[in-house]
C-alpha cells in the first residue's frame, strides 16, 4: 500500500468510529458527564467542606485533574474494546480489513484512535463541568503536560481496550475486565487522595499501580506538584505504551483471537 491508500484505510475507520459517537452521543459522552457530576457533588462539594485543603489547594481543586483523567481512562478502554468487539462478532467487517493489505500496525491506529478521540473529548467536557464547582480558580501549571499526559493515557487505555476486544470470545468478556480490573487500578491510583495520607505499607502497593503515575503526572499539570518525579511518569507512560503496540501487534500478526 502506498501512502494515499495507507491514509485512506486509516481515515475510513477513525471516520466511521467518530460518527458512530456522535451519533449515539447520549451514550457515549453525556454518561461520564453525570457521573462527573455526582462526583464532584458527593467528594468535591459534600465532602471536601469537611476534609479541607490539600497540599496547598482545596480539596475540590485537588481532585479535579483525577476526575478528569477518571474520564479519560474509562471512556477510552470502552470505546475501543466495544468497537473491535462489534466488528468482530456484530458486523465482521473486521475479516474485510485482515484480508485486505492493511497492516498490523494501521489497524492498530486505526481502532486505538477513535478511543483517543473520545477519551480527550469526553476529558474536556468533565474539566468545563469542573467549572461550575471550582469556578475560575483551576489552576493550569503546564499546558503541554496536560495536553500530552490526556492524549498519551486515552492512547494508553485505548490500546488496552484493543487488547481486550481482540481476546474476547463474549460481550461478558468485554465488561469483566473494567470490572475486576480496571476498576480497582482507578479507585486506588490516588485521584481521591495524596499517596503521603496513606500508612507505609499502603504505599508500597499503590507504587505498583500503573495508574497512579499517570494521574500524577496529569495533576502536576495542573497544580505543579506530584507525589513521584514527573520524569517517573513520564518513562512509566511510554513503557506502557510499548508494551501494549507490541501485544496487540502480535495478536493481530498471528490471529490470536481473531481467526474462529
């Protein structure tokens, strides 16, 4: 395939994933704006009158790059999950693309760039709610950090989501990993909580969620502090990154998965 017509298979199935969310988009983006919502009722406004400041910042302020990246990370790994999965099991158009002479690697952009697109918009949209509870106070230390650290997790999750679509033999398959894992990896990656609040050995396994260095990285973004180096993250991202373009470039090589 020359470029014209590696840009026109890549552009046809970021195309058709776009329109698809925007055409459903009471499912796809309003959801994680309520929920959005109740968060930043229930543990911005509720709770955080009651907890105070935190390191320097309110509570609301402080929890607001996690919300953020929350809606980033589910929204992401969902969409490309369900999407690979529906084009396997729903629509087979997912048999047209392997027999045709795209590669691996541009199936791989392909699906991963529609998660990217609506975890960044769907990202954006919680941080414009986000308004409405801290006002215009939100503090924006790095503009370029935020924007790299949204772009490169919704990639992050999105790849995820590509390898759970492409091993999945049944739609339970899709929804038990956000259950039992992804889930857990969220709650307890410090977006409620500073890592220095937690006893010793609390610590030690929060260091061993890759999450956590994500979600600080993003708030260093904004408020200019993290609990690890912002070079940590930044390494952890990348290397995450890596890992996931190899797997899902040797399950889609070889047909794990994808061959009945």
């Amino acid at each position: 395939m020359n470029a014209y017509q590696l840009w026109i298979s890549f552009y046809t199935m970021l195309r058709r994933d776009i329109v698809r969310m925007f055409r459903i988009w009471v499912q796809t983006f309003l959801p994680s704006v309520v929920t959005s919502v109740l968060y930043f009722t229930i543990f911005g406004t509720i709770l955080g009158s009651q907890i105070g400041d935190r390191q320097g910042v309110s509570y609301m302020t402080f929890v607001v790059p996690g919300l953020v990246m929350l809606a980033i990370v589910t929204t992401s790994y969902a969409n490309t999950s369900f999407m690979f999965f529906a084009s396997k099991f729903f629509a087979r158009s997912i048999d047209e693309i392997l027999v045709s002479p795209t590669p691996p690697w541009l199936l791989i952009a392909g699906f991963a760039g529609g998660g990217v697109v609506r975890g960044v918009l769907v990202g954006t949209l919680v941080l414009i709610v986000s308004v409405f509870f801290t006002g215009l106070h939100l503090a924006i230390h790095n503009i370029l950090v935020i924007l790299a650290f949204a772009t490169l997790t919704a990639l992050v999750f999105s790849l995820a989501g590509l390898v759970n679509g492409i091993y999945a033999k049944s739609i339970d398959g899709i929804n038990i990993v956000p259950t039992f894992v992804l889930t857990p990896l969220v709650y307890l990656g410090g977006i409620f909580y500073s890592i220095h609040t937690l006893p010793d050995w609390w610590q030690a396994i929060t260091y061993a969620n890759p999450l956590f260095y994500l979600v600080n990285g993003f708030r260093y973004g904004f408020l200019g502090m993290a609990d690890v180096s912002l070079a940590i993250s930044t390494g952890i991202l990348f290397g995450m990154i890596v890992v996931l373009v190899a797997i899902n470039w040797y399950f889609i090589k070889t047909g794990l998965g994808l061959r009945q």
